[in-house]
C-alpha cells in the first residue's frame, strides 16, 4: 500500500466487478476509504470489500441504483455516515447496448442512457454537492466517442454526454479547487467486452493487447491523487493507442 490518498474517502459507482473493482482496489490500496457501489451483485460487491480489507484497506458496499435519485441520495448519506466527508468520486457504472441503428429499441435506448447519462448527472450533481474542497471527480467515459463504431451509436452518445458533463463541471467546481476530468478506455477485458471484437482490437491497438482492468485503474488512482492537481476538464485516452 502507498499513502497518496490517506484519509481520503472515494465512492466508486458499479464498483463490483470489472474496471469499477480494480478502480476500488487501487485507490484502497493507495490509502483511500472505499465505497463499493453495486446496483445487483451484492456478493460481487462484499468480495471486493474482503479482497480491500484482507489487504489492509478501509471498504463499505452500499448498494443504490443510481438512475434513481433518491437511492443516489441514500448512496452519499450512507457514504458520509460510514466513512465521514467524501474526497473522491469515481463515475464507473455503465450499460451497453451493441445494436445497429435501425434494431435498437426505446427500450435499448432508455436502458443505457438511464445508467450513462441520467445516472451519471444523478452522482455527478450529488457530488458536486458534496465532495470536499479540493476533491476528485473521474467520470468513466468511452474511445467509442471518437471511433463511431457501427452498433455502439446509443452507447457511444451516451458517454459524449458524459465527456461534456465533465468539462462544464471543472469549470463549475474549478472555484473550489475540484477537478473533474473523464478517462476513456479503449477496449478492456471485463464481461462488456464482445468476443467478436477482440481481433480486431490487437489489430488496432500498437500495444498489440487487450487492455486490462488495472490499466484503466492506474489512470484512475492518478486523476485521484494530488500529482494532477493542474488537470482538470480534460478525457483522458487509457486504450493502447487504439484510434
């Protein structure tokens, strides 16, 4: 363990599994106070809190859906009685929907813009309420932005909407000494990634890899540390060099 976020408390939203799991681990392994958000694995998510404390660090599961505004509420209440005053807050929770245009229902549409858009503003809003001077705000976004990828029109509109939310905020909250910035991932490893994909990915990635949770998590604990104090509304690209 390091001590770069000491006393520090971070909410890591759909942090049970995947990017949002290895993301809980290395800000608890840098010293930070995790939340583990889940919306459905409860076990998913008390595993991650053992795997934390087995290895020395501080985690809670609170589980909230966060499309929903009072269960995002009861997730920064929670948080706050638990653990004390928040410092970091990690926007991971997603949803995909991999369809061509003319074949994606309201139904696809509404699934991935309640959790990509409206949860994200739901946290994102809570937050800038509630994260101390000073604090972090990483939101999860996609290289799907700027690939345009046939299928991933909904999700790749859904994760524009939150590069944007991030820009506007640093501006918002830059007075406060908050920064707010979005990390990209390329195509990484966890159960969101379609098999059919994978080749094509090692053939346009320079690393020659699929890129892994902790990849993006490194990232993450970085944006969260005082060594980015000067960064801020900016979307930082974590994919190999896919573009």
């Amino acid at each position: 363990m390091t001590d770069k976020l000491t006393g520090q408390v971070a909410i890591i939203t759909g942090a049970s599994k995947g990017i949002g799991r290895a993301i809980a681990e290395r800000l608890a392994s840098d010293g930070a106070a995790v939340v583990v958000n889940y919306a459905h694995s409860k076990e998913k998510a008390e595993s991650v809190v053992k795997a934390i404390e087995s290895n020395g660090g501080k985690a809670i599961a609170i589980k909230a859906d966060i499309s929903q505004p009072g269960e995002v509420k009861h997730l920064f209440d929670d948080a706050e009685k638990h653990l004390g005053a928040l410092n970091i807050l990690v926007n991971n929770a997603g949803a995909i929907v991999s369809k061509p245009i003319v074949e994606t229902t309201l139904e696809d549409f509404d699934k991935v813009v309640s959790i990509n858009v409206r949860g994200t503003f739901l946290a994102l809003q809570e937050g800038a309420r509630r994260i101390q001077n000073q604090g972090r705000i990483i939101n999860i976004a996609t290289t799907s932005t700027l690939l345009s990828s046939p299928g991933q029109s909904v999700y790749a509109a859904s994760k524009a909407a939150v590069e944007q939310f991030s820009r506007v905020a640093a501006k918002e909250l830059g007075e406060r000494k908050i920064t707010v910035n979005s990390v990209s991932p390329g195509a990484t490893d966890t159960d969101m990634m379609l098999n059919d994909i994978r080749e094509m990915v090692l053939q346009q990635t320079p690393l020659n890899r699929i890129g892994q949770p902790e990849d993006i998590a490194d990232v993450v604990a970085f944006l969260a540390s005082d060594d980015a104090r000067w960064i801020t509304g900016q979307t930082i690209y974590a994919n190999g060099g896919m573009l």
